[in-house]
C-alpha cells in the first residue's frame, strides 16, 4: 500500500508521486512514514531523508530544517534546502564540517554554538547522503 508525497523546498518541487516509505530526521530520532500512519505534523531538523517510490530502491537526500505534515495517506514536507547525492559537492561539504567543528570550538554565545552544530549537522548529513 502507497501513500501520496510531496516534497517541497524553497526553490523548487522536489517530489510529487506515490510513495511507499518515508524516513525523516525529528529532534527525536528518525521517523518513518508508511501508508495509513497517523495524522501528525512535526519539525524536521537537518539530516538524511530516505524514501522509497513503489517498485525502486531507496533514495537519499540531505535535507535542511522544515516540517513535514501527514494527513489522511497524504504527505507534505516543506523544507528550506534538499540536495540529492549528485547534486553535493564533497569537497565543499568536507570544508563545511571543519569549519563547523572549528566554530564549536570557539567559546561565543548559545545562540552561535547552536548554529554551529546545526552546521556541522547539515554539512555531515551531506557527506552521508553523497556516500550512497
């Protein structure tokens, strides 16, 4: 059994189709997503989303912060960025992570260690998804 998905990002329509499985990263671990899941709506934080259209492999992208809401077999997710594996830079990416792990060393305020590990969360989510 299917669901209806959508994914939307700031600049584009990412996805619209059917879909089998959905797996998304919440503040409280990996969330997945099947035909028939309850209703809810949830904040998505930076990190991997893996779904799976009927018949094919799974697919990975890196996505940034957002929301995803689930109504009546019907999936909405709105995010800020989201990147297939061809669309990341590697290396672009690996300066991201050491520049984050180097803010998180500075001592500044709450707000900009906060920051810096949204950063290095996003940049390490990227590589994950580019090993796929």
């Amino acid at each position: 059994m299917n669901f209806n998905l959508h994914i939307v990002s700031s600049d584009r329509i990412f996805y619209q189709g059917e879909c089998e499985s959905l797996i998304v990263p919440t503040n409280d671990g990996l969330v997945g997503i099947l035909a028939n899941h309850s209703n809810v709506i949830m904040a998505l934080i930076p990190g991997q989303l893996q779904y799976r259209r009927p018949n094919q492999k799974d697919e990975y992208c890196s996505i940034g912060s957002g929301m995803i809401k689930v109504e009546n077999n019907d999936v909405l997710v709105l995010i800020d960025t989201i990147e297939r594996p061809d669309e990341i830079d590697e290396k672009r990416a690996r300066l991201a992570v050491a520049k984050a792990k180097e803010e998180l060393l500075q001592k500044r305020s709450m707000q900009e260690y906060h920051m810096a590990q949204v950063h290095l969360q996003r940049a390490l989510s990227r590589l994950k998804v580019k090993s796929h």
